[in-house]
C-alpha cells in the first residue's frame, strides 16, 4: 500500500478527476484515452522528462525490482497528467477548435495541429512537448485515417467525426 500524504499533486489531481466525472459526460471516454496516452508516453526515453521520474523515485517500492516496480507504479506516477488531459479532452471548446484546425480531415502528422499541440503541452505543463509530439507520425492514427469518420446509429454526422477523429488523433501522441 502506498501512503499518498507526500503526493499532493496527485491528490489535488483525484479532486479534479472527481469534479470531472460529475460535470461530463465524455470524461471516462476522455479518461481512459489519455490513460492510454500517458501510458505510452511513460515507455519514452524523452531526455527531458524530469517530472515522472522524480515522481517515482519519491515513491518507496518496498524492495521491489525497480524494473517491476517501475511498471507497478506507472499509474499513480503518471495520474496528475493523465487527469490534465482527460479534462482537456472532455472540453468541447477544445474539440471544436481542434476539429475546425483539422478542417474535418485526420492529419498525417500531430505537427499539423499546433492547437492540439500547445493545448496538450500546456496542460500537462511540459512546453516541450509542441516539439517532441509534433515528431511523431507513428501510431493509430496514421494507420487508420481512412475510418476517421465511422456510422453509428443515433448519433449525428459531427459528433461521429469529431469523437473518432479525436481518439485517433490523440492515440497518434503515443
């Protein structure tokens, strides 16, 4: 068991989480799409990723193998950012302007959405993510732009673009 007295961040970041799930409804979509994200980012060698490892050297893994402990971990070190993102997400200003940046296409790079880009950033307070993310051209959405837009019954044209075309988009900052 983790004592989480000394994590405020993460504290802090579980009332957001709460104060979300209350006022939206796409926050466990939103939730789950960037706990997926920050997974990924978690197995990145980025150099200038200070914060989580910081995190969980703060963490006590009680004589585990830092290996295993880093996978165990993962989740409690990565929470505050994953919540950050998840609002961001659940956000239909942000969607509407990333939406109308796209000009209703799925890009081929995150480069071409600096919205999306500075928006991520910005809400997980890593200014050099623009850069890092805007490298990236690999993951789902660069294999699945031609079903960007799905049909499914009940649901009207834009929010069937809108909500596919943002998990493919997000899944591609893995």
């Amino acid at each position: 068991m983790v004592n989480l007295a000394g994590f405020g961040q993460v504290m802090e970041a579980r009332h957001r989480h709460v104060r979300l799930l209350r006022r939206s409804t796409r926050a466990a979509d939103a939730f789950e799409v960037a706990q997926a994200v920050t997974a990924a980012w978690w197995w990145q060698t980025w150099p200038r990723e200070h914060v989580w490892p910081a995190r969980l050297q703060s963490v006590d893994s009680d004589g585990l193998d830092q290996d295993a402990w880093r996978v165990v971990a993962r989740e409690l070190v990565t929470y505050p950012e994953t919540v950050a993102l998840a609002t961001l997400l659940a956000g239909d200003d942000f969607r509407r302007r990333v939406v109308a940046e796209a000009q209703g296409h799925v890009p081929f790079r995150l480069a071409d959405l600096p919205t999306l880009l500075t928006a991520v950033a910005g809400c997980v307070r890593r200014p050099w993510y623009v850069e890092q993310l805007a490298q990236e051209t690999s993951g789902p959405s660069s294999r699945g732009r031609t079903s960007a837009c799905g049909h499914g019954a009940g649901q009207t044209l834009w929010a069937r673009r809108c909500g596919r075309w943002l998990r493919l988009t997000v899944s591609a900052l893995w």
